[in-house]
C-alpha cells in the first residue's frame, strides 16, 4: 500500500544498519513495521524519551535539501540532523534499506530466525522459529547472546545487534555464515549458523487438552489480522481462547486493528495524534464478543501488540494475564529525501479507547503471572465460563 503508514518501529543504528525487526528478525529487538492508508507511521519509544518537537523535522529537510544542493549526500546530512534533534527513535534510511523494510511488512526477511531482547545489559533469546537455521543448530529460547563473529554483544543496544546477525544490508547475506557465542546456564558455547531467506507464519493456531484455544501472534506482518479472525472462526464452539502475545514486538497496525476485529463489535480500537490533529482507528463490526478470552502479555509485548492489549482491556473483552508491557508508543511519519532515502521522524503518540498513554508506561495486567502465566490464563477461562466444546 502506498502513502503514509502506521506503524510501531525501533530506531535503526547508522545508515538504518538495525532496520526493523520483523525483516531483520535475524533478532527481534521490539520493533515493528505496519501500514495504514491514510495515516502515518507509529514508531514506538522506550518510555525514558518523549517525542521531539515537530519543528525537527524543518530542520532535517532543511539538511537533506541544502546537501542535495552542495553535491554532498543528503541521506548523511539528514543522520546528522537527527542525532541532534533528540528523537531518539528517528532513523534514516538508504533506498535499499527502505525497500527491504518495505518487503519485511510481507513477512519475508534474512536472517537465522531468532528472537531476542535486552534484559539488564544482557541479550536474551526469547524465541526460535521452527525449521530455521537458529533451529537447526539448536539454539532456545532462554539462551543468552553473547558474541557475533567475536564482537561482544553485552551492554550493545539490541538493535545495534541485528546489525551485526544480519550481515550485508542490502539484502545479499543470504548463504553467508555468522559465528554466534552463547550461553546457557553454565555452559558457554559457539555455533556457525548460515543465514538464509526466511517466510514467517506469525499466528499458529493450537487446542490444549482442557479444550482451550491458544492463538499466538509472533508479529502483525501482512495477512496475520485476518488469520487471527480465522483462527476465531475455527475454534470449537464455546471453546475459551487464550490470546498469546508474548515476545510480539509489533508489527502493521492495520493488521491489529483487524485481530481487534475479530473479538469487538466494531467501536474505538485506539486513538492517535500526529502533530497535534487527533485520529482514530475502529474495529469492524461481526467479532465474536461472547467467547471468554484471556490475553498473555510480558515484556516483549510492544507498539502494535499493545495497542491491541488496551483496546481489549479497556473494553472489558479481555482479562490481561502476565507482566507489565514494553511501553512503546509514539507515532512518526516517514519524509523522502532528495537521493530516495528516507527519514522517519517522530510527531505524537496514540492511546488506548480509555485515553491512557502507553508510550514509557506500558500496560499493567489485571492478573501478575510469570513463568506459568498460559496455567494461569487456563484457570482465568474456567472460571469466566464455558472453556471447551460443548
């Protein structure tokens, strides 16, 4: 889709080296992408910042314009720019970046099929896809990151570490080897992974013995809403649903906004501002409001996945089971510059149907659990009603 877009992303390091996580997602560092007819690109902050002023992004254009002019590059000029405006999730990206990370919103990247996050200095894998390289040479979940090809990775910001999993930027890395150090518990290893041309199916669909359903969502990459409302669908009648968006990182809002559709009647899914002028975004009408549904949020849980989270909590839908989310919030908009490469500049924040701000805050859950927390979303659904076919 053409336009602006809405979308929640992390800061890219240098030249947009770290771009998104859902193209990257050599790592997921608690990124995203989305697209929106008509709206603008929602980029995401970590809560200790707040949106830089508007007048930044004059100041950016102005730069990018007066090197066009000068024969230098316009692209640096505009790097420059932002590192001295303060929008500290602000990036720049080069033409063939930009059209990578447009090709991500399809769910397709390279990589080695890992996920990750930033916990106390520290990189910790968080999920491994099936049937991918970090699969294959039997890298888990739990395990620390910390070395890639003999560059320590403690204390790096988690985006700076795509960069380094990912390889060539241009997206030729496919084939190549990168030799990873790791961690778990007291063993210290090291695996030679190859990266290669992945797809993601981000929601699986699967029945627990209780007759409870669990939809997972990965990311909102394009087509997941939908499959989200087929996954309602499919469901056996009656039976609870457990909405799992742990470790999601975001993704296209369009596509949250059409999951919210598939458990509301319609009405305010959240509302956004982009310097200054308030917008909205609605659910569709025809979801299925009546099956008890729990959704499981931690620390992962980011931009796009908390929109959805505050949409169904605020709207007495779903009891929310596990940890405090990310907190990421804030809406950019994407400029072009004079060479193809484009920037991306923070202008407002968007906020749940209740008004609460999720940018620095996150979103509490209305029941704390950790390590148990699907257990305990199982016992939430048994006592809101019918939990399996009847």
């Amino acid at each position: 889709m053409s336009g602006p877009a809405l979308f929640c992303q992390s800061r890219r390091i240098g030249r947009g080296a770290a771009l998104t996580l859902v193209f990257a997602s050599v790592l997921v560092a608690g990124a995203a992408t989305g697209t929106l007819p008509g709206a603008d690109r929602n980029d995401t902050a970590d809560g200790a910042r707040s949106a830089a002023p508007v007048s930044h992004h004059a100041d950016v254009a102005r730069a990018a314009e007066e090197a066009a002019a000068d024969g230098t590059s316009p692209m640096e000029a505009a790097q420059r720019a932002v590192s001295r405006s303060g929008d500290r999730w602000a990036a720049v990206y080069s033409p063939d970046e930009y059209e990578e990370f447009e090709e991500s919103l399809d769910g397709r990247y390279t990589g080695v099929g890992l996920w990750a996050r930033e916990r106390d200095g520290r990189i910790e894998v968080t999920r491994v896809g099936s049937d991918t390289p970090a699969a294959e040479a039997g890298i888990r979940a739990g395990d620390r990151l910390r070395s890639v090809d003999g560059r320590k990775v403690d204390g790096r910001p988690v985006t700076e570490v795509v960069s380094l999993l990912r390889g060539d930027t241009t997206g030729e890395s496919a084939g190549t080897t990168v030799r990873l150090g790791l961690e778990r518990g007291p063993r210290a290893w090291s695996e030679t992974v190859r990266r290669a041309r992945l797809s993601r199916d981000t929601v699986t669909a699967r029945e627990l013995a209780s007759g409870v359903t669990v939809i997972e969502v990965g990311a909102f990459t394009t087509g997941s809403g939908e499959q989200v409302r087929t996954a309602v669908r499919q469901a056996p009648d009656g039976a609870g649903i457990v909405l799992d968006l742990r470790g999601n990182p975001g993704g296209l809002v369009a596509e949250a906004v059409t999951a919210a559709s598939a458990f509301l009647d319609g009405g305010l899914v959240a509302t956004y501002d982009v310097e200054g002028e308030q917008r909205a975004l609605h659910a569709e009408p025809g979801g299925d409001t009546t099956r008890p549904l729990v959704a499981l949020v931690d620390g992962g849980t980011m931009s796009a996945a908390e929109l959805l989270t505050g949409a169904l909590q605020d709207r007495g839908r779903a009891v929310v089971v596990g940890s405090r989310t990310f907190g990421k919030g804030s809406v950019q908009m994407p400029a072009p510059l004079p060479d193809g490469s484009v920037a991306e500049l923070t202008v407002g924040h968007y906020r749940t149907p209740s008004g609460r701000g999720v940018d620095g805050r996150g979103l509490t859950p209305d029941l704390e659990a950790g390590e148990g927390a699907l257990r305990r979303a199982e016992t939430v659904l048994s006592g809101l009603g019918r939990q399996g076919p009847r």
